[in-house]
C-alpha cells in the first residue's frame, strides 16, 4: 500500500467519525502529520511513516 494512500483514507477516516469530536485537522503532507484539534481542545499530532514496503523481505 502507498503511504499518501494510506494518509487519505486516514484523514476520511479521522474527519467522518462523530465518536472522536474533530473540529479540525491539520494535515502537513510534507512531514506526514496530521494535527487534530477536537471539540474539548485536546491536540492530539498523528504521525505516519512507512516502516517496511510489502516489496522488502524480512531477511
């Protein structure tokens, strides 16, 4: 899977559901983030970075 693939479906994900009280989202394409600021005022930071590509072995 493509990480900016994984990112976008991440942020529908994020941004749809109602159970988290997202009132904004932040994404930074460049350094793979997403600030989320929910309806409380928490700011939570998601980061995301692919950690193995399905075409690399294990060894």
């Amino acid at each position: 899977m493509e990480l900016n693939y994984f990112k976008d479906r991440l942020f529908d994900l994020i941004n749809e559901s109602d159970e988290l009280g997202v009132a904004d989202i932040e994404a930074d394409d460049r350094k793979n983030t997403f600030l989320i600021r929910t309806a409380d005022g928490s700011v939570i930071m998601v980061e995301c970075r692919m950690i193995q590509d399905k075409d690399v072995g294990t060894g």
